[in-house]
C-alpha cells in the first residue's frame, strides 16, 4: 500500500494497462497537456499514434472512439468534462449504444469514455452537470464512478479491459483526494458494490462524489448513538442489486443520495428497486438526498445550497428513524 | 461512358453488370413485397444508386471498412454481403443478417468490413473517421469508405472530419451520394453551395463524378482508393445521382403536397445507369446481348432463392428480444 491522490492513481491506471496492451490508443483534446492530471505523461511515454490530441470536435471524437473500436483497436477518448458529451452525445447514444445491439452481437466495442462529472467547484451550469443517470439509462454503456483512489485505479483498469464500451466518471474537484493504494496489478471487477461502513440501522446508498458526505455523516450520527451502513455501488451499469437489496433487508431503512437532479435520479431507480423487491423489509418511506431540479449556480453559498452534504444527509437518515416513532 | 474503361479486363466489367442488377433485381422484390403488405417498418430503395455502391466497392476487400445508410441495400450487396440474409433480415426473420435486430436501415455484415448502416443520418461519418485511423494504425494499406448522403453533408461532423481526416492524413474516402433530395426537400433548397467544394478548405480533394457512370465512379474511386491507400490522405467524391422511386416506399399514402415534377423523374429514368452500362457494353462488343440476358436469368435466379430462404426462415424467439447489449452483461 502506498498512499496516493485519485488522479494519480487513474494516472497510474492508464501507464499500466497502455503498457500492457499494445491495442490500446487514447485520444481526447489536450490529453497531452493533461488539464486534470490523469492523461500526464503518456504522449511522452507511448508517442503520437497511441496517444492523440484532438481538436475540438466531439461530435467526431465520440464517433472515431466507436469506428477504431469497431476496427480493433482499444480506445480510451477523453470527453473532458460531464456536459462535452451532450455535444459527442450521438456517437453514444446512437452508436457505442446500439451498434452491438442492432448487429446481432457482430461487433464488440471496447471504449472507456473519460469525463470529469459533477459539482462543487464553482464552474457554474455548462461544467457541472452529473450526467450518470442520462448515460445509465441508455441502456448500452456501462457506468462507473470510483468514490477512492484504489477503487479508481482497480475500476479503471476493468473499464479498460471491458469489451464493452464504458463511461468512466471522476467526481469534479476530487482528483486531489488521498488513499491508499495497493502496489500489486490488481482490478476491481464491473457490478460490485463495496459496503463501506457496515452498520445495524439505517443503509444509505452513497454514488460517486456522495460517498465522501456520507461517510462523514456516519461520523456525525454515530456520536448521537445511530449506526449507518454506508454502501457505495462504484458502478451503475451493470449494478450490484444484491448487496444493496441485501443490506436493506438487513437494516429496514433506506436514504439514498446522489449528485444527480431529482427528476429521474440514479437514486430514484434504487429507491423503486427497493421499493419493489425489498418492501417486506421497509420500516420506513425511502429518503431520497439528490439536487433539486436547477442548474448547478456559481457563487459558493449558491452551489452549497443545492449540493447535498453530510448535514442533509443526517437529516434524512434521522427523519427515516422517527418514521413511526411518535405521533 | 469513359473510354479508359476498357482497361479493365471484360470479366471484371461483367462483374460490375452483374452486381448493379442484383441490386436492381433485389430492390425491385423489395418494393412489391412491400406493396404487399408484407415488410415490417420503413423501406428505401436505392434505385437508380446502384453504380456509385457498385464502381466504389469494386475496389475493397473484405477488410476495407465501410460504413452505410438507411438507403444501404446496394452498399451491403457491393461489398459482398448475403442476399439471403439481406432479405431474411428485411424480413424480420432469425436468420436474417442481424438476427432480426437490425431490419432494412441497419442491414450490416461486420465479416465484410460493413460497421453499420445508419438510421442517423450522418452517423457513419465519425465511424468511418475512427475506422480509417484504425487502418493508420494497423499500416497494412487498409481503407475506409463512408457512404452518406446530400442531406448528411449538411451535418457539422463532416467538416470535423474532413479537419481530422486530412490534418492526420486518415485512409479516408468520403462518398456523397448526391441524388438531389433530402427526404422530401430538394436538395438545392437546403444545401449552400456545391458539396464537393467542402473539401477544399481543408486541402482534400473534391472530385465530382456522374453517379449514374458506373465506369465514371470506378475511375474515381481507383484514385482515391489508392491515394488512401498509399497514406496520401483522404478524398471526398460528390456523385451526382437521382433517387427514382420516392425516399421512402408508401411515401405517397402520407405526402400530401408533390416535391418534384414526373418529368423530372423520367428524364432521369432515361438516365438510369444500369440500361446506360448494357449499351455500353454492347456498343463497345464487350458483350453480347445474350451474355447479358444469361446474366439477368441468374440474377432472377438468385433473386428467387434468396426470396424462398428468407420467407421460410422462423421469426425471431421474443424470449431472446434483450438480444446482445453488451459482450459481458456482467
Ligand atoms: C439525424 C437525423 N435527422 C433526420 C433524420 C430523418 N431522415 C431520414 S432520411 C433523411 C434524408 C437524408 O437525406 P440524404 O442524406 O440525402 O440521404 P437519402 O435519403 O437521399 O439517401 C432524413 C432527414 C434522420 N434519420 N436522422
């Protein structure tokens, strides 16, 4: 184990399996001059072919990703940031998307897509979209979004590895975040969740950059005497029902919290997944944390106020626990 | 019709007689099956097309890449594609190309270097831009085609690819089937200026050809094909065609206003590039008029058995309807 940011463990990712894989070339604009950190180093280390700056253009880029791949080769195309893909949206909806799907199975398509999702940065409406639950409902991409630095560089070394094509999505402004990280070549496989607080009372499913509120919430409800299992899924697509399921039947309690805006939430399917295959279980109404149904604003306190934190979040898990309580 | 065409050995112009036909012959089943009744969804043809699919693929192996449109029939028969699957796949049927998963705008066989035919016009642009740098990559001289039409040359992506196509030199030909509509709009009440000057900017070069010349498109396409080849960078070929059936058959039970004059159909029907190459090949006693009618007796033949698999295959098992989203679901 050493310890290491996110970024740099991603970074690490992509060395290791570049170097593993000769297949494997990765394109996206400016990844040379790397804003986020993750692509630094490698147009030095594996040269122009593999490595590709492009212009801007992602209406083309998303679609070259889905052509090479066809063609043999193992993309990685860098979208930048979460709101660029609505511009390369075609290609992926339309094409990384259905193409296996509409042949038959005839062409496999290994892309792992690259964006930086979410807010909290100040980067105000067009840089801080959370887009998981757009790109989860098209039924076609698989979605991944690490809450650590390990599980960043396990899952992007399975995203790349995957024959499919898979969007992996770094929480905006987390890339500095230090964990520890294993030493040895090691990959955390698609559709697994991690509990990553184990407690008796209330679960609170966490997704993506929500992982980090929440566990600080844990913190905060264990000192008023309240145990929370914290459970973060890593990727939505495909998803681990099981473990979520599991420990809802365990505690009887469901908060669900997500970067995303309300209306159609990642956290509204696993709350009507609960809903429907864990009911018998339910002591209380499952509590959704989400962003009201707004664009991400700029100023600071604006921004805070829409994001949900680890206060919101203890709010919520305390309100599921006086269901039925008092009158 | 070109005179250099002669260079090319009479078997091989028989070829390029034969497989416009089958295309012709295929289509023509097509819309009396739909006439019929019998074919689920939308259907187009492309009749009249047939010498551009033709006179381009002539010059591809199974491992050029292509990329196709809704109007894909002849691109799918051109690059050596399966008749009968064709049909079986327009069908709706098991056996059909992509299972039944696909049907006539997506009809695509990856084992011929076809990486889908699209409903999204101009989808295929960015596919083909993807594919051809593929081929880059690999070094063995590979090439890319993408097939696409006027109304999908007023995409922005085709700018974007002609940008990347020639800043990275892609193996890259671009095929514009001009056959002067857009859907129901004429093509000059939608379109600024001539498509093939598109690639000038970019420093590609724009080659306009008579689309209904099969021998004028092969010619074209030899030179791009093999500058492509040979990495000197992309083209884009304007063939200037006409789409003589509608856009879509059965258009005339839901279009209310006529978008062009009868007139102008027939004078191009005068035009039609099959007929036109017949002459040709006769006038220049490359073949003689029984040659060619032992030609069309085998295409109907053909035409007839890939008819009889494709009504006999079983319909899809709804059970399986999931079909193949992902290589590992899990
Ligand atoms: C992105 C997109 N926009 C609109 C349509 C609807 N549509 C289907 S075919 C067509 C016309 C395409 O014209 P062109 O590219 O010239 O091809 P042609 O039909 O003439 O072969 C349109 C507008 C579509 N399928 N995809």
């Amino acid at each position: 184990m050493a310890r290491k940011r996110l970024i740099q463990a991603m970074n690490e990712a992509l060395f290791e399996e570049m170097e593993r894989d000769p297949a494997i070339i990765l394109f996206g604009e400016d990844v040379k001059a790397s804003l986020f950190g993750d692509t630094k180093g490698l147009w030095k280390r594996f040269g122009p072919d593999r490595v590709r700056d492009t212009p801007i253009c992602e209406a083309l880029i998303s679609g070259m990703a889905v052509g090479a791949a066809a063609a043999g080769r193992r993309v990685i195309c860098h979208m930048m940031f979460g709101n660029f893909v609505y511009t390369g949206m075609d290609a992926i909806a339309n094409q990384a998307a259905k193409l296996r799907y509409m042949t038959n199975g005839q062409i496999k398509l290994p892309i792992t897509f690259l964006a930086v999702s979410g807010g909290g940065r100040s980067a105000a409406a067009q840089h801080s979209d959370a887009i998981h639950p757009v790109l989860a409902n098209l039924g076609g991409i698989k979605v991944v979004m690490p809450s650590s630095p390990a599980d960043a560089k396990g899952l992007l070394k399975a995203a790349i590895r995957d024959d499919d094509p898979v969007f992996f999505l770094q929480a905006a402004g987390r890339g500095g975040e230090p964990g520890e990280v294993p030493e040895e070549d090691y990959v955390i496989p698609l559709g697994e969740a991690a509990v990553v607080r184990p407690g008796r009372e209330v679960t609170v499913v966490a997704i993506g950059s929500m992982v980090r509120p929440a566990l600080r919430c844990a913190d905060i409800l264990a000192r008023e005497g309240i145990e929370v299992e914290v459970v973060d899924p890593r990727t939505l697509v495909p998803l681990d029902r099981e473990t979520i399921l599991g420990s809802v039947r365990k505690t009887g309690r469901l908060v669900v919290v997500d970067e995303a805006r309300d209306t159609c939430s990642f956290a509204s399917h696993i709350a009507a997944l609960a809903a429907e295959q864990a009911f018998d279980a339910l002591r209380a109404p499952i509590r959704r944390v989400t962003v009201p149904d707004c664009a991400i604003p700029f100023a600071p306190v604006l921004e805070r106020a829409v994001l949900p934190d680890a206060e919101r979040i203890a709010q919520a898990v305390r309100d599921t626990l006086a269901f039925g309580r008092s009158a | 019709m070109s005179v250099t065409g002669t260079n090319l050995p009479r078997h091989e112009l028989l070829a390029l007689y034969e497989r416009m036909l089958l295309i012709r012959r295929a289509e023509e089943q097509l819309a009396q099956d739909c006439a019929a009744g019998k074919l689920p969804g939308p259907v187009h043809l492309y009749v009249g097309q047939e010498a551009i699919a033709v006179g381009v693929c002539a010059h591809l192996e199974d491992r050029d890449w292509i990329t196709s449109t809704h109007r894909g029939h002849g691109h799918f028969l051109a690059k050596g594609g399966d008749l009968g699957r064709m049909l079986a796949e327009i069908y709706g049927r098991a056996a059909g190309i992509c299972g039944g998963f696909g049907g006539s705008m997506h009809v695509a066989d990856f084992s011929k270097g076809i990486i889908g035919a699209n409903g999204v016009v101009g989808g295929g642009i960015a596919l083909a831009t993807g594919a051809a740098l593929a081929a880059q990559l690999d070094g063995d001289g590979k090439v890319a085609v993408c097939f696409f039409g006027d109304g999908a040359a007023n995409q922005g992506v085709l700018a974007e690819a002609l940008n990347v196509g020639a800043l990275w030199k892609l193996p890259l030909v671009l095929v514009c089937e001009n056959n002067g509509f857009s859907e129901f709009s004429p093509t000059a009440t939608v379109t600024s200026g001539r498509i093939v000057e598109r690639a000038r900017p970019f420093g590609v070069p724009g080659v306009e050809v008579d689309g209904n010349d099969v021998l004028a498109v092969w010619q074209a396409a030899n030179v791009a094909v093999r500058r492509a080849r040979e990495g000197g960078g992309p083209t884009l070929i304007e063939a200037r065609t006409y789409r003589t059936r509608g856009h879509v058959e059965y258009e005339t039970t839901f279009i209310t206003e006529p978008y062009r004059e009868e007139a102008e159909v027939q004078a191009w029907r005068a035009r039609d590039p099959i007929p036109r190459f017949a002459s040709w090949l006769l006038n220049h006693e490359l073949a003689s008029s029984q040659e060619l009618e032992a030609i069309a007796q085998a295409v109907a033949q053909q035409v007839a058995e890939a008819v009889r698999f494709a009504e006999s295959a079983p319909e899809p098992d709804p059970a399986l309807a999931r079909g193949s989203m992902f290589v590992n679901p899990r």
